[in-house]
C-alpha cells in the first residue's frame, strides 16, 4: 500500500525533476494533487494551514465521513514498492542553466541552440523539447497566415521529422530515457502513428509515472475501451489517476466516479479531483450536487479559469442569471482570452436571450481554439434560437466531426432538421445521438415527437420511443402521458387506460396538478364506466368532484349514469326506444 | 462558420502561377521588356493555346511541378523551347528576395494595355481569358500580407531547387546552370546533400528492417526520387505507411521532405472540374472501377482544403459506387451539412431565394436515390415524399421535378404494392391525388407533373429524360380508354407505337440544343487536359518521328473532334433513347432495326454510357447472334462480353447464358439439360432480394416448353394455364399473348387441333391490339399449321395465311420461325390434292433446302429431320436415288443425334 508520506515524497521529487526539464504543466499538476494530500499534522506550517483553512466545511465533512468508514487499508492497489524517482545528477552544467532561462522566457530556438553540442539525456530531452515547442509555436502563427481560400491549414510542424528521426535513432541505440519516450511519442502521436505513439508513451509512464502529461497524452490516444484495456501499464498510483480520467472521457462515469472517489482517500484535497467529479456528475445530470462542488472550488481557489465553462452550464440550465453574470465577470477579470472565458460570457448572453453576442462570444472561443467541443455546439444552440438553421447545422457538424460521440451535437442536427420541416430526415441524427447516450429519456422522447409530427405520423414507432422514454426515467413526465393519448387515438383503451393510471399515479407522486391530471381522471372513470367497473369509475369521478370547472359538470353527469346502470335500469336501451 | 462567409471563387499565388505569369510576358511583352522573335504566327498562336489550356485543364488536383512544366514546355517545340526555358529560369533565379516579387509584379502589370499602345506590341486584353488570369494574380498578390509574401518566396525556391536537382542529376540544361547566381548554386548543393543523407538514411533502415517488404522500392524511389511526379511519391509512400507501423517512421521521413513544402492546389475551378470529370468516370465504370486510389486523393484533397466541401460528396458517389451504404450515407449527410446544397462552382450564381434557407431539399433527393440503389425502396419514398413537401415549402421547382422524376422511376422499377399508406399520408397535393390509384397510373401521373415542370424551367436534360421514361411507360403499360364506366364500354386495351416513338424522337431533340444548358467549365477543362496530354504524348513520339505534317493534322482533327463532343450526361440520355428505341422494335417485332439501333449505342456510346447499360446493348446483340446466326456464334460473343462485364455488379450476363443454354438444349433434344437450366432460371427470379416478376414469368414459360418437347402435353397445358392467371393477375398483357401462343402450340402438338384454334385466335387479336407484328406472325403461322392439322382440305386455306404473314416472317423473324415456315409450306403443298411433286418439285425443294440449311446452324435436330425426311420423299417421288439416299443419310445422322443428345453435351454448360 501506499502511505501519504510517500506518496508526498515521490511528488516532491517528481515535481522537481518536471520542473527542471520545463515540464510546467505536469509539474503545475503533481503540485496540485500534492497540496491535496492531507497534511500529517506533525510538520504543520503556517502556510500549510492557512491553505487547508480555506476548505470547505462541507468538504471536510465529507472527507472525513469517508475516511471513518473506509480506512486506510483500502488504498492496496500496488504491492510492489514505487521506487522513488532518483534524484538527477546535483549539478546542471551551465550551458543547461542558460538554456533553460532561455526556455522560460519562451525563446525555445535560442533555447535547443545552446544545447546543441550536450550529450546528456536531460540536455538532448531540453533541446529537443524547446525544437518541438518552437515548431509548434511557428505551426500555430503559419496556420494564421496560410489560412487559404479554402480553409488550407496543412501548416505542419516542421520540426517533427528531424525530431523523429532524432528520438527513434536514440531509441534504437537505448540512450533514451523516459522523458524522451514521452517527446517521441508525441511526436509520433502528430505524425499521425497512433500505435507506435501509444507503445512509446507506455514505455515512458511505466518507468516514469509522475508525469501528468504523458499519462493524458496516452489518454486521447485511447478512443476506445478495447484499447484502454490493451496497454500493458504496470501498477501505480499514477495509473489510478489515468483510468479514471480515460473512463471518463469513454462516458463510463459511474466506473470513473468510483476511481475518484478511492483517490480521494490520500488526496482528499485534490481540487483536480474534485474538479473531475463535478464534471462525471455533471454528465449524469446530477446539477444540484455540481453546483456545490463547483462553489466549493470557487471558494479554494478563486482564480480558477479551468473547468468553469462547465460550471456555467450548470448554471444556465439553472437559469442563474446573476450567478452566471458574477462568474463571468469574475472570470474576465481573470483572463480574458481564455477559451473558456470567452464560453462563459457567451453562456450569459445566451440566457439573456442577446444571441447575436453570444455568438460573437463563441466565435471567439473557437478562434483562441478551432477544436474546442462545445464552443461550437453552444453555438449551434445560439444559431437554432436566432434561426439561421443552416449556420446552425454547420456549427453542429464540425462539432460532431471533431468528436463524432458528441451526442448533443447530433441531438441539434436532428432538431434543425426538424425545424425546416424535415422530419424524416433528422430521424437518422436522433438515432445517432441516441446510439451514443441510450439512457436519456429527452432524446427518446425527441424522437418520439419527430415521429409523431404531421408528416410522418408513424405513431407505433412514437409509442415504441416513449415507451424507451419511460423506461429512462422520464423526469418531466410528458412520455407516460404521450402514451397514453397515443393509445387512445389508436383505439387502444385497455393500453390507454394502463398509462394514464401510472400517469395519475406519478402525479400523485410528485404532488402535481393540472390540465393533464383532468385528461386522465375523465378517461379513466369513463372508460371503466363502460366496462362496468362501476366502483373504479366512481373512485376516479369524487376525485374530479374536488376541482371545479366544466370537469365537474362532466364528473356528476357519469356519477349519475353510474348510479343508473347500478340500480338495474337499462339505461342504454332507452335511447334506442322510438321516442 | 468559416464555411459561409469565404468566398468559393479566392485565388492565391503560387510559384506555379509566376511561371505562367512570366511566360505570358514572353508572350504578350511589355514595351520595355526584351521580345522573343517568333518565327511565325503560328508558333506564336502555339504559345498562347499552351498558356490557355495551363489555366484551364483539369487533370488533378496539384499544380505541376517546375520539372513538368518544363518538359510540357519542350513539347510545344520547335526553336522555342530552349529560350523560352532559359528564360524562366533566369527570371526565376533573378527573385533573390521578397522585394524583386514586389518588382516583378509592377512589371506584370505591364503587358495589361493600359491606353498608351505602341505600333507593335501585342497586348493582353485585360478581359480575356489570360489577361483575367494576370489580373488576379496581381490582386491576390497586392492582398498579400507580409507573411504571405515571405510564404510565397520561400516556396518558390523550394519549387525552383526541386527542378535543379533534377537538372544536376541528369545534366539536361547544363547550360541554364550558367546563369544560376551563387545564392542558388548553395542551395542547390544543400538540396543535394539532403537527397543523399535520405538516401543513407533509407539505407540505415533497410538495414535494420531486413523483412520490410517495401524496401527496395523505397530505395529506388530515393535515387530516382526527384524524378518521379510527386503524386505518385505520395500515393507510394502512403502503402509504405500502411504496410508496418515499425518501417513507416522511416519511410514516412522521406514523404515529409519532399511533399511538405510546395503542394499547390490548382485554382477552385480547376479542382471542381476534375472533380467532375472524377464523378463521371466513378458513374460510368460503376462497381468495376476501383475506389481505393480515388479514395486516397480525396483524403488528401480534404487535408489540404477542408472548406472544399464538394469531397465529401465525391467520395459519396465513390462509396456508393462500391455499394458501402455507411460510409456513403456518411458522406452524403456530412456534404449537406457543410454546404447546406449551396455550394457549386463560381461561375454559376446560386439562384436568389433559396440561398437564405439552404437547399436540403437537395440533400433530401439524393438520400432518396441513394436509399434506392441500396434497394431500400420504401425508405426512398419516405424521403423523396419528405423531398416532395419540403421544396413545395420552399417552392424550389426545378428540385420538384427531378423528384418527381426520380419517384416516378422509383415506383416504375420497384412497383410496390403498398405504397398507398405511404403516399396517402403525404400532404401534398401532386401525391395525394395519386394515392387512389393504381401503381401504374401515379408513375404516369408523376411523370406528367415532372415534365410540365421540366418544361417551364427549361431543364433540357430532365425533359429529355422524362421523355424516354414516358416512352417506356407507353412501351410497357398497356393503356385502356379512360372512359371505361357501365358494362357496355369497351374494355379493350391496347398500346400505341406511335406515342412511343413520338417520346423517343422528343427526348432525342436534346442533341440539338444541349449546348444552352451544360457548363462550359468542364469541357473547356477538359478539352485543355486533353491538349495538354496530347503534347506529352507528341513529345515522346517525337524521338522516332519525323513527319510533323501529319501529326499536327491528326492533333486538329482530336482537338476538333473534342470541340464538337457533348457533355456526358446528355450522351448517355441520347444513348439511353437508342437502347430504348431498340427494345421496342424488339417487341413490336422488327428485328433488323432493333440490331441496327443497339449496335449504334455500343458503338457510339458504348464509352460514355454506364457500364450496366453497356451490358444491356451487348445482351441484346448476342441474343441477336443467336436467333439468326445460330449458337456457336452466340456463345463465342458470350464468352467475350462475360470477360468484359465480368465486375459488373448484378450482371446479367448469367441470365443470359442461362437463357441460351435452355433453347440450345431444347433445340438438341437434350431435355435434362434443358429442365436444369429451366430450374435455374427460376432460382434467379425469386432472390432473397426479392421476385422478379418477369423473370418469373419467363421461367415458367420455358418450363411449359421444356414439358412440351418431352411430350407431356396435359402437364405443359396446366402450366400454361396458371401462368396465363399470373400474367392477367400482374396485368403482363403482352406475356399474356406468348402464353396464349403457347398453349395452341400444345393443342397443335397433341392434336387437338379444333382445342388449339380459339387460343391461337385469341393471341393474334393480342397482338393486332398491341402491334406485336413479329408475334402475330407466328401466331398466324401457328393457326395455319392448325387449319392444315385439321385435314388436308383446309391446305388451300392455310397457305393462304401463310403466305400473308410470310413477309413478316422473312424479313423479321429468326432462323427457327423461317424454317418452320419453309417446311410448313412444303407439307402444304404436299397435302394438296391438286399438287404434283413431279412436275412442281422445284418449289416444294427449295423451300425445304433453306429450311434444312437454316436448321443445321441451329442444331435443331427435330425440324431438320423432318425437313430431311420431305426432302427424301419428295426425291423418291421423282426417282433421283442417289440425291434421296443422301438426304436419309443425314435424315437417319439428325435423328440419332436428337436419340442420345448426351454425346454430344455442349461443353459450355
């Protein structure tokens, strides 16, 4: 098992090790998660608690709830002893220090020149780094001024294929340590050689694993679970991490929302874990819960850019004005020009019905980043609301063509398709959306009205969909209703009446009332009151007594036919006396 | 979004772009710039045709390279070239720095005359095809940024050093490496220094990577490298990538190199049009076109122009044709989506109004048709009912009609039975009216709506096309006075040859004025590509060949015969009419001029046309052979066509064989054989696909003949008769004669001539009301044989209508009914009392001759021997020994053959 002292050993020394390469984010990321590890109470500092004070009583009442109920020895994932990642050799040469401020002052060139004659590992890994930083930074500005009339943008790296060749002939020899395993995969990964990408990245994190960044580098690479079940990683805490992270992306939120949970038990301060939870409960539509989480997060670290385009989700399907317009400012201030900056303000105009501004505002996001997911599927939200469908369908497709599981996207083709009176045609994007969120009952019951429209009017698949609805958990009720009145069209009382008795039921359930609950109760007593089910009619006619209006009227006038057929008189006959 | 706010028609510089540029300076030069004295007008009109065609062709996608261009440039000729070469290449080794393409731009503008026009300067107009081209080369280059100049400039060195390099290594233009500055020369040797250390490299490894099987060629390509053109580097090294995933990060070092700089794509227009002329060549080799290395350059296309959306349906019509519906599927919803049925060429303005909403009503139609070659029938008719609606809403008229076009196509093909709940739910008014009739009346009244509205937009090609639909409509459906009410109207049914050939000569009208319609682009495109290839063609000829004179007469007369050529989709309409035109002379009974119009189409429009319906033309003509040339002609024929249409999805080629092997094995008497192929043929028609009703049909036909030959008269009989409930069941009223034809035959064969008469009285006033001539020919043949069946009293009477069909029989008819004909009319003349063999032998024997002779190619032994038998009689008769024991020789030689057929078993089946 791991204790949190090694656990906190093995950060420490990995953060030095990523710093000391320019590794910023994994170290920025080691950082985080080893602040989130519980302070052992022995070498408290000042620092240390004025940080922990700012948690959450919330939090800490969950965490220590947990750490009660589940203790310690659960945390027995890796019997074999992570060795320690040995410390590097003390003395950096000059030429290395020099480097690396180049390299910190982004001046990546200048950065691998000094370095070009250095043979030792960390050099070659610092210089072929800052090439493939400067390539990459060269790659971004061309795509800028190629961008042809076509939308050309085959600005490529131009330092990939001397890096390549560089890093494979030093595979090949066996000079190459793990950082340079994590470099050439990433190469390989933009050369588009997904496979040879993934077998370098595994090499590089089995005899690495602190590295953040080429554990999520090996994540995008796993775009499905049979691949993610194919890497042969050796056993770390690290890998927890991971799998929890690819389970999520993979939409498996439960089984990543358990990894979390188990982590939290050493890094139970981990603002990253908590991040990531927000975002699998978000996905199970659990907005209450994210909500808190995220307020949470606020709370400890106030600057925070990262994540929050998901919290302003939450808060819009809340309809937080205010709350949302605080976040964005909050988050202007911040940084502007971040795209999830640029997301939320859009998000505001959005819920402030200024669809032309948050248009603009997306377009922003999708210029400080051209792949990023939901900018433009928001956008085609914005589009669909102002009515512009065919920009609307295009937003959604190159939504759907960056990540083809994205199945709101899908969802939103299949809705402007129907808009333009196409209802036949946006049956096929339901159908793809529903493939990759089975489980939601608004895309079942999508599909269902698409079906149920004028004209395709294909009822038995509507009432085959609602049907799928219920079983979702419908949560707004309307499939079990739809039912319903689906089967009394057809004909069908005996299936009609089944469905508006579970309808009534969830009504009582839920405390509800309305024009739907007086459909329900005149169905039902007049269909059982033609089946002669006279105690069942009456039942449901003295709970139509308790509301006024015509259903009144209409509930004493079957009472009173009720109590006809019961006393004997063939009330039926009558009528068909010549009179 | 970046989708709907570009401009389709921008234009950027490219190296490539300069060379034309500066070559166009040569040919139009400004007053102060140094002129090349042309020898002649002709040289210099030359000049200006190569110019012309370079902006226009559309052979691929990629402008070509430096090393191309020079070669192409060589190919014009004469004393030209080595100056002209020189000086691109001065010019080009002069543009030491992104302020000499400020210069030379300046410089270009000058052969645009502007006013002031000297004596003898050639100018450019600048609203010329050439002088536009400057002119927007100028403009896109002004709009440059810095950036963009600095791109510009570097990749015009990467495009001259590549033309170096070849150049060194072959030591072909030492000369122009004279006049190369030293700043080039340095660069030149870099690019060669970098060609070798790829070359060690690949060494190193092969070294390593002993069991890469792509090594050698790899290798090769390194040394030849510079050589070969670049898509064929990329194609090539893109199987090196896919074939290990160890061996490509080496080989892949070597694509990068050299593909990563200069790809050039070719202006918008150009890539539209080979991307057409891509899409015609998928359509008309269909499934035997193989889709891979389309596949691979749309990919790359994409790369490199991911706002082109028209790829994405190009690779739609790929997948279609090599029928992987997902992927088709795919693509077709990923093009609408993009392009919203907005996008086309710059030329053509997207017509006002329906922009604003985009044209998925577009995308609607095309998933119709797709769902109907997938064979998903009623799924197509949902969507085009959709398609319907949907540009009624939007009032796109000309999409209205080719949907209607293609429902009515849809449901004469499929001819679903339950297509009334589908079509009575629409709202439509074209649909509804329809839904209460039957299959046959809404295909006919589509078809009216689509050709009205065909009509008033002027959509030449979709009248053309309704046309023949109609006139295939009026060759199949038998139609019946409107006016059919109470008992006492007549309910005759007939059809009308005149209509028929009245839809077929209107379609066939859009030969004449085709050329209001199509789109100039593609044919000037192409006709550039071909002139260009022609002059890459020459130049390799030019080696062995002397004679200039007839060459350049031969390359008139290509290109003329290309100016005067027609786009391919209206001669394939045309095409299409001739096919039609030869099956209803097939039905109406002429063949000759059925022959005569099937071998126009294969061989006039036997390269344009799809390759199904090639098939179609090649089927008829061996069915032909075999009719009237006998089967060994036949199943020679058939042997070629089965090689040619061997990948033709779906062929038909099976049946036909089939179909040929069953009359042979009749015909021979080998009726086992004959019975198999008959239950083959049955298989055929009710697939797991579905029933091919007229296949059907025929089966059971040939199985009552089959029955017939083995003499089981009371079995053929019953066959007959439920295949006639059948026809009248499905309406097949022209089966319904054969059928009818067929049952005297039975009744003639079993003698029961008085049982046979009315049957064959009814299948002649068929085929009176049908104008089915040939039939009615041998239905009057048949009801003669059974006049004469009746007694030999009845011979006068029977030669009479024999010899007023006999016309029809000579002219029309094929081998088997000519010599049933001769011989019926020798027994006619036999059993007349007033006959006398010796003195009137001549006509009884002649007759009997052609019979015999006409029989022997057809192998049927039962007719000869019996035609052989009369003419031995008829010998005896006249005491001429030798000549009668000659004919029983071959009399008693057939007669065993039709005893033991198996000896002689074709060796086809």
């Amino acid at each position: 098992m791991v204790s949190k002292e090694s656990c906190r050993n093995e950060i420490r020394a990995a953060i030095r090790q990523l710093s000391d390469r320019c590794l910023y984010s994994a170290a920025k990321w080691a950082g985080e998660q080893l602040v989130g590890i519980e302070q052992d109470p022995s070498n408290f500092t000042p620092s240390n608690t004025r940080f922990q004070r700012g948690s959450s009583s919330i939090r800490r009442r969950f965490s220590t709830s947990e750490s009660i109920t589940t203790p310690q020895p659960s945390v027995g994932f890796s019997q074999a002893v992570t060795p320690l990642p040995e410390e590097d050799e003390v003395i950096d040469g000059d030429l290395y220090l020099l480097a690396k401020s180049y390299f910190d002052c982004r001046e990546y060139r200048r950065a691998s020149h000094v370095l070009r004659d250095q043979m030792s590992n960390k050099s070659v890994f610092l210089r072929c780094y800052a090439l493939y930083l400067a390539g990459e930074k060269r790659k971004e500005e061309e795509m800028i001024e190629l961008e042809g009339p076509l939308g050309k943008s085959d600005a490529i790296n131009r330092e990939l294929v001397s890096l390549e060749r560089e890093l494979s002939a030093l595979k090949r020899s066996g000079a190459i340590d793990s950082f340079g395993l994590y470099l050439y995969g990433v190469v390989l990964k933009e050369k588009g050689n997904e496979s040879l990408a993934r077998a370098s990245l595994v090499e590089s994190v089995n005899s690495y694993p602190w590295n953040w960044s080429a554990w999520s580098e090996l994540q995008s690479l796993c775009t499905s679970i049979e691949i993610l079940n194919s890497l042969n990683l050796s056993n770390h805490w690290m890998k927890e991490f991971f799998l929890a992270n690819a389970y999520q992306e993979l939409r498996m939120h439960t089984e990543s929302l358990a990894k979390y949970d188990y982590l939290q038990g050493i890094f139970s301060f981990s603002n990253y874990i908590q991040a990531q939870t927000a975002k699998a409960q978000y996905s199970l539509r659990e907005f209450d819960q994210v909500e808190i989480m995220f307020e949470d997060l606020l709370r400890n670290d106030p600057y925070r850019v990262e994540d929050m385009d998901l919290y302003s989700n939450v808060l819009y399907a809340k309809e937080a004005c205010a709350a949302l317009s605080y976040l964005a400012h909050k988050v202007f201030l911040t940084d502007k020009y971040r795209p999830e900056s640029c997301c939320i303000i859009g998000n505001y105009y959005s819920l402030k019905g200024q669809h032309e501004k948050a248009v603009m505002y997306f377009r922003r996001a999708l210029k400080l980043n051209k792949k990023y997911l939901s900018a433009w599927t928001l956008m085609g939200h914005e589009y669909v609301e102002m009515k512009n469908t065919p920009a609307a369908i295009d937003a959604y497709r190159r939504a759907v063509d960056i990540n083809p599981c994205d199945y709101r996207a899908w969802y939103g083709l299949g809705q402007a398709y129907e808009m333009m009176g196409m209802p036949f045609y946006a049956l096929h994007y339901f159908r793809k959306s529903i493939f990759f969120l089975p489980n939601d009952s608004r895309l079942w019951i999508a599909m269902a009205k698409c079906y149920q429209t004028e004209q395709l009017y294909m009822l038995e698949e509507a009432i085959k969909c609602y049907k799928r609805a219920v079983n979702c958990t419908d949560t707004e009720g309307i499939a079990l209703n739809q039912l319903a009145k689906l089967h009394q069209k057809l004909g069908r009382n005996e299936e009609a009446a089944f469905y508006f008795e579970k309808d009534l039921e969830r009504m009582d359930a839920e405390g509800l009332e309305g024009p739907n609950m007086f459909e329900a109760l005149v169905f039902l007593a007049t269909h059982f009151k033609t089946h002669k089910k006279f105690e069942e009619a009456e039942v449901y006619c003295t709970r139509l007594l308790d509301y006024s209006g015509p259903e009144k009227e209409k509930a004493k006038s079957l009472l009173r036919g009720i109590r006809m057929a019961q006393t004997g008189f063939p009330s039926m006959d009558i009528e068909h006396f010549p009179l | 979004m970046a989708g709907l706010t570009r401009t389709a028609g921008a234009f950027s510089v490219t190296p490539h772009k300069i060379s034309v540029c500066i070559l166009l300076e040569i040919y139009a030069p400004s007053a102060q710039y140094l002129s090349y004295p042309f020898h002649s007008v002709s040289e210099h009109n030359r000049l200006g045709l190569y110019l012309l065609s370079l902006t226009k062709s559309c052979d691929d996608i990629f402008e070509p390279t430096l090393e191309e261009l020079l070669h192409q440039l060589r190919g014009i000729g004469g004393s030209m070239d080595a100056w002209l070469t020189g000086q691109l290449i001065k010019r080009f080794s002069s543009l030491s720095s992104p302020d000499d393409l400020m210069t030379f731009f300046n410089e270009i503008r000058g052969i645009l005359g502007n006013g002031f026009v000297q004596d003898d300067q050639i100018i450019l107009d600048p609203n010329s095809n050439l002088g536009m081209f400057v002119r927007r080369c100028i403009l896109a280059f002004n709009l440059l940024s810095f950036e963009g100049v600095c791109h510009l400039f570097s990749s015009i060195e990467v495009y001259c050093k590549e033309e170096l390099c070849y150049s060194a290594q072959y030591g072909a233009s030492d000369k122009n490496l004279e006049s190369l500055t030293q700043y080039d020369q340095m660069d030149m040797e870099y690019v060669m220094d970098k060609a070798t250390e790829k070359l060690e490299l690949q060494k190193n490894a092969c070294g390593s990577l002993p069991f890469h099987l792509h090594t050698p060629e790899a290798l090769f390509k390194v040394t030849e490298g510079l050589l070969i053109t670049r898509k064929e580097k990329l194609r090539t090294s893109k199987k090196t990538t896919e074939a290990t995933p160890v061996a490509c990060s080496s080989s892949s070092t070597v694509e990068d190199t050299l593909a990563d700089e200069s790809l050039f794509l070719r202006t918008n227009l150009q890539i539209q049009g080979f991307l057409m002329e891509q899409a015609n060549k998928i359509e008309i080799h269909g499934s035997s076109f193989s889709s891979s290395p389309i596949e691979s350059f749309l990919e790359q296309l994409q790369n490199l122009a991911p706002e082109l959306h028209r790829v994405h349906f190009l690779r739609y019509l790929n997948k279609l044709h090599s029928d992987d519906y997902f992927s088709a599927l795919d693509n077709l919803l990923r093009y609408f989506d993009y392009s919203a049925g907005t996008e086309g060429f710059d030329l053509v303005p997207p017509s006002t109004g329906c922009s604003m909403y985009g044209r998925y009503e577009i995308a609607l139609l095309c998933l119709g048709m797709m769902h109907f070659r997938f064979g998903h029938p009623n799924l197509a008719l949902e969507v085009l009912t959709e398609a319907v609606r949907v540009s009624q809403q939007l009032s796109n008229d000309t999409c209205l009609a080719y949907t209607l076009a293609a429902m009515s196509n849809l449901l004469s093909e499929m001819g679903i039975a339950s297509t009334t709940s589908v079509l009575g739910s629409s709202y439509s008014p074209v649909t509804s009216t329809a839904s209460s009739l039957s299959v046959q009346q809404r295909v006919y009244i589509l078809l009216k709506e689509s050709l009205r509205r065909a009509d008033s937009l002027k959509l030449r090609r979709l009248v053309a096309s309704n046309h023949l639909a109609m006139a295939k409509f009026e060759l199949m459906h038998v139609q019946r006075p409107l006016l059919s009410f109470g008992p006492k109207a007549s309910i005759r049914h007939k059809t009308c040859p005149v209509s028929v050939c009245k839809e077929i000569r209107l379609g066939a009208h859009l030969i004449s004025d085709f050329s209001s319609e199509n789109s100039t682009m593609t044919v000037d495109g192409s006709l550039s590509t071909i002139w260009l290839k022609n002059l890459q063609k020459r130049w390799g000829q030019d080696m062995f060949s002397h004679d200039s004179g007839s060459r350049k007469s031969s390359i008139f007369f290509q290109f003329y015969d290309r100016l005067v050529s027609i786009p391919g989709s209206v001669s394939q309409l045309i095409g299409a009419s001739y096919l039609l035109r030869a099956t209803s002379w097939e039905l109406f009974g002429s063949a000759p001029m059925a022959r005569m119009n099937t071998l126009v189409y294969a061989t006039l429009f036997g390269d344009s046309s799809s390759s199904s319906d090639a098939e179609l033309a090649y089927l008829k003509l061996i069915q032909h052979l075999a009719l009237y040339k006998g089967y060994k002609d036949a199943f020679a024929a058939l042997k070629i066509a089965e090689e040619k249409f061997l990948t033709v999805s779906k062929s038909k080629m099976l049946l036909l064989k089939l179909q040929l092997l069953h009359e042979h094995a009749l015909h021979r008497g080998n009726l086992k054989l004959a019975q198999r192929m008959c239950n083959e043929l049955g298989g055929l028609a009710s697939t797991t696909m579905g029933v091919d009703m007229e296949l059907k049909v025929e089966a059971s036909l040939r199985e009552a003949r089959t029955l017939l030959a083995a003499k089981q008269y009371s079995q053929a009989a019953n066959v007959a008769h439920s295949l006639f409930c059948t026809c009248h069941k499905f309406n097949l009223q022209i089966e319904k004669a054969s059928v009818l034809l067929l049952l005297a035959e039975i009744h003639k064969k079993s003698g029961n001539a008085v049982l046979g008469l009315p049957y064959a009285l009814a299948s002649i006033s068929f085929c009176q009301s049908f104008n089915l001539d040939l039939l009615k020919a041998s239905a009057t043949l048949t009801l003669a044989e059974l006049w004469l069946g009746l007694g030999s009293n009845h011979a006068k009477r029977a030669l009479d209508l024999l010899h007023g069909a006999f016309p029809m029989i000579l002219g029309h008819g094929g081998l088997e009914l000519r010599a049933r004909a001769y011989i019926f009319e020798a027994n006619c003349y036999l059993s007349d009392p007033s006959f006398s063999v010796s003195t009137d032998s001549e006509t009884v024997l002649d007759s009997l001759r052609q019979a015999s002779d006409e029989l022997e190619a057809l192998e049927y032994h039962e007719l000869a021997a019996e035609a052989l038998y009369l003419i031995s009689m008829v010998y005896d008769k006249l005491g001429q020994l030798e000549k009668r024991e000659e004919a029983a020789a071959l009399f008693k030689m057939h007669i065993l053959a039709l005893e033991n057929p198996q000896d002689v078993e074709p060796n086809m089946a």
